[in-house]
C-alpha cells in the first residue's frame, strides 16, 4: 500500500501544482488514498519532495530532481504483506504474491542486496529470483519465509 500511495503522490505532484500538504491530501483522498497529515509528511521526506519556488513567487511541490535514487520499499516492511508463498527448484525460487505487488516485492528484494542472489525477474504476480546456487536457494526461501511470516 506504501509503494502505491507513494507512487500516487509523485503521479499528483508531476500533473499539476500543489502548494500545501492539506491539498495534497484533499489530492490523493480523490485518488482513493485517505492519509493523515504525519503520514504524508513522512511520505514527502521519504520521497525527496521539495518545496519549488515559481517565478510567479507563490511556492509548490516538485519530486526529486531527475536521476535521484528511486523509491526502494525495505524488504521487512512489504515481505509479510506481499509474499503469499515461495517455492524454489534448483536455484531458483519463486516468490507468489497477490496480483500487482509482484514489482515492488523484486525492487525491494534487489535492494536488500543480499549476497545468494543474483537477480530478480518480477512479473504481475510472481517474482523469479535466481540464487548462486541449490544451497544458497535453500537459504534465502528460510530467511524468506521468517521474515515473512510465514510456517515452513
């Protein structure tokens, strides 16, 4: 939910000026997303917003200048909601999750840079994840699974 509401703050701020956090809120409640003032205020300093001076003088919202480091989810915070299961053969594991969460499931596993793991391939509703090896597949489906919460 996270990754969404911050990707529908920066789609509300790169369409149209916003000049304060109250109407950004009233922004994203018309986007489906009902926010509290110190969530968003997170949200923001999370995502690198900037309060832009116009040459008009009035002030608004812009997202992180172009090349700035991308919106990486942490791991522990979108695992227990987006890993429904892992199943794994050889080394390579499959990361179930429910559909649209797969990306942001890839980005923050990626992030996480973990050393068994050589990269992710994320589609819809299932991640690929391919390990250096078997042993190191039998590790990382653990490790996932712990923190995930979910029973071996």
């Amino acid at each position: 939910m996270k990754t969404q509401r911050h990707a529908a703050i920066l789609k509300v701020i790169r369409h149209q000026r916003v000049a304060s956090q109250e109407q950004l809120r009233e922004l994203l409640r018309a986007e489906g997303f009902e926010v509290t003032q110190a969530t968003l205020s997170r949200d923001m300093r999370e995502l690198g917003l900037a309060k832009v001076a116009a040459p008009d003088g009035a002030s608004h919202y812009a997202p992180p200048p172009e090349g700035a480091p991308a919106i990486r989810p942490h791991l522990e915070q979108v695992l227990p909601a987006m890993l429904v299961s892992v199943d794994g053969v050889g080394p390579l594991l499959v990361l179930k999750t429910p559909a649209g969460s797969a990306q942001a499931l890839g980005v923050a596993l990626d992030g996480a840079g973990w050393a068994e793991i050589v990269g992710t391939i994320s589609g819809d509703d299932a991640v690929l994840v391919i390990t250096r090896s078997e042993r190191a597949r039998r590790a990382v489906h653990t490790r996932l699974q712990e923190l995930a919460g979910l029973s071996s």
